[in-house]
C-alpha cells in the first residue's frame, strides 16, 4: 500500500489539538480528494469545510478528532468526513447552522459554510457531551436506490501507530437482502491486517449463501492465515427478518430506535484456527430497526437511549458517537451501524 493509496473501508484519523493539526487535516484531506479524482472546485470546498470544521474543534472543545475515508453510497461519490469532539456541545444546532449565526466568534457562520459545501450533513450535539458532525463532499449522483436497501454508517480505525488495520468490513447487497460482515483479525498490524483481508477477499467472490454457510466457508479458507473472529448479518426488509450468526466476540445488537431488543449471539471460537459451530440465529426486524455491529475494540458497555435524538441521526453519526466515546484504543476498532435509508440531508432542506 503506497503513501498515498487510501483503502475505502477504512478511515485516516487525524488528531485535532492545535492549529498545526488543522493544517494536517487539510492536507490529508485534499490528498484523499484528489486521489478521488474530485474537480479543483470539490477539492477547494473539501480544504474550508475540513478546516472550519476542525477549527472549531480547536476554538471550541480544544480538542478532538477528524476521520475520513473515500465514500461511495447511493447519491454519490465523494469523502465523509466526521468531526468528532467531548466539547460544549450545542445547544440549538439548527440556529448554529443558520448562515449568519453569531455570537462573537462563535461556531455558528462557519457550520453555515461547512452545510452548503456538503450534500449530505448530519449533526448530533449534546450539551457537555460534544459534537459529532458528519458530512460528504463530492460528486452527487442520481442513482435510485431500493426501497429495501439498509444505509450503513461505519467507523473502521487502525490501532494509533499501526499502518494497517486488522479490523474490516463488508456490504452486499444483493436482489433486496442487505448482508453485511464485520471481521476483527486477530491482533493488530500486518499479520491481522492479512487474515481480514483474506476472508474479505472470499467473502466478495461468494454468491448468495446464508450466515452460518458463509462462516463456514470463510473458516476453511483462512487456515493459512493468523485467523479473525467474525459476524454476518443478513436482512431481508421485504418480510422484516434478519438472519445473524457470528464466530468469536463481535458483539451484535438489534435496536428498536434506542432500545436494545436482542443481543445477537456469537458462537466461541476463531475463523482459520478453531470454529466448530456454525449457527444461525433469526430475529423480526423491528419498527425504527437499528443494527449495530463492533469489534473489541469498543466497549460493550454503551446505552443509545442515554443519548436522546441520537437513534434518529444517520447510521454514521451513530458510529461516531460509539467510536468517540466506547473505542478503548488499544487495539484496531470497527463499529458498523444500519437502519432504514434516510434521504441526503442537504442545505437546501435545511434552510429552504
Ligand atoms: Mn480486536
């Protein structure tokens, strides 16, 4: 992987604590535009939002995080970037985002700006808790997507210090049936790194077979590598089902908007190495469905219902939360999120 290659299901973190770091930001940032192939136009929007959005941090929560990786999802191609903060919080977003919003330096004209840049923007600001804003800056496309079809939100972040990471994930979607996969190789660095992109790998090239099938096969062909713990989760919206098995300790929990409902069960074992059981677990899907997937590398230990509002943002600013507030760092951490698609919220929709 050279310098300047960025794989697409894992996000670059960089550290907000002075100016220098918005610049580091900025700079990683147009390094990934360009790479996207994004017009000088897109790249110059992706320089201001990422610096606004990371001078705020500074200004206002003195310090904090920024994560972006190169995106592709049904209305478009671009980056996301999630800004991620434990400052004040807002306590009105919506007139922050207004243009013109000012309290004497105050981070409202500078969201104002970071709204227009973006076609799909999402905040959730907690008093005393933070912020975590979320937003895609690129190519829009007119591409319908199937009623049926999950949105996912992700975090997917290396252990501080490693070039690669061992933690990995996958989407398919297939005539309707959303399946995902969430793998945790084992350990950190290189040989994780390998495990998980092997079953990856193999995964891609499957044709439609259900959970525990999938385990399976993945478990045979990764006997060569480290091995990884793992979890597939398929859901079939046309009749409200979802189909769970998983290997090891990815924890898996089935959400009706803020309420755990189910936690989905994983059997012992590690994909390569040891796995004897490959079983599948089937659950209703409920109403205001929410699915979140994560590795070790966060604590289990979180509560959506402690914070209100946060099960009605989009999946990624789920993710951000439970990343910004649960990942132990320490080890490589994924966290995986899907709910029922939700239009691009766009500036227009925000101030019409
Ligand atoms: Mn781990």
């Amino acid at each position: 992987m050279g310098v300047t290659s960025f794989p697409h299901h894992v996000c670059l973190s960089v550290s907000i604590e002075d100016m220098s770091s918005v610049g580091e930001a900025r700079r990683t940032a147009c390094a990934m535009a360009k790479e996207q192939g994004l017009d000088e136009t897109q790249t110059g929007n992706v320089a201001i939002a990422v610096t606004e959005a990371c001078s705020n941090i500074v200004q206002h929560a003195t310090h904090g995080e920024l994560l972006l990786r190169p995106w592709s999802g049904s209305c478009g191609e671009g980056i996301e970037f999630l800004a991620l903060d434990k400052g004040p919080g807002m306590a009105n977003v919506a007139t922050c985002l207004r243009d013109g919003y000012s309290t004497g330096g105050s981070r409202g004209v500078g969201l104002g700006a970071i709204a227009r840049l973006s076609y799909d923007l999402d905040v959730f600001s907690a008093p005393d808790k933070g912020t975590v804003l979320r937003m895609v800056i690129g190519q829009q496309s007119q591409v319908k997507q199937s009623d049926n079809a999950l949105d996912w939100g992700v975090v997917c972040v290396a252990k501080s210090g490693e070039a690669v990471c061992g933690d990995a994930w996958n989407i398919r979607p297939y005539q309707d049936i959303n399946t995902v996969l969430v793998l945790d190789g084992l350990g950190h660095g290189l040989p994780a790194y390998e495990a998980s992109i092997e079953a990856m790998r193999h995964f891609v090239a499957l044709g439609e077979i259900k959970p525990a099938e999938t385990l399976a096969f993945l478990d045979k062909n990764m006997r060569i590598t480290r091995g990884a713990v793992a979890a597939i989760a398929t859901i079939d919206l046309r009749d409200n089902k979802l189909c769970f098995a998983g290997v090891g300790n990815i924890t898996a929990s089935l959400l009706s908007a803020s309420t755990r409902i189910a936690g989905l069960v994983s059997h012992n074992g590690t994909l390569g190495h040891s796995a004897p059981t490959f079983r599948e677990h089937s659950h209703p899907w409920p109403s205001q469905g929410v699915l979140i997937l994560h590795s070790d590398g966060l604590k289990s230990s979180w509560d959506l219902s402690s914070y209100p509002g946060l099960s009605q943002k989009k999946p990624s600013v789920i993710a951000g939360v439970l990343y910004r507030d649960f990942a132990n760092r320490r080890d490589d951490a994924v966290v995986m999120v899907g709910k029922a698609h939700q239009s691009p919220i766009c500036w227009g929709e925000i101030n019409p």
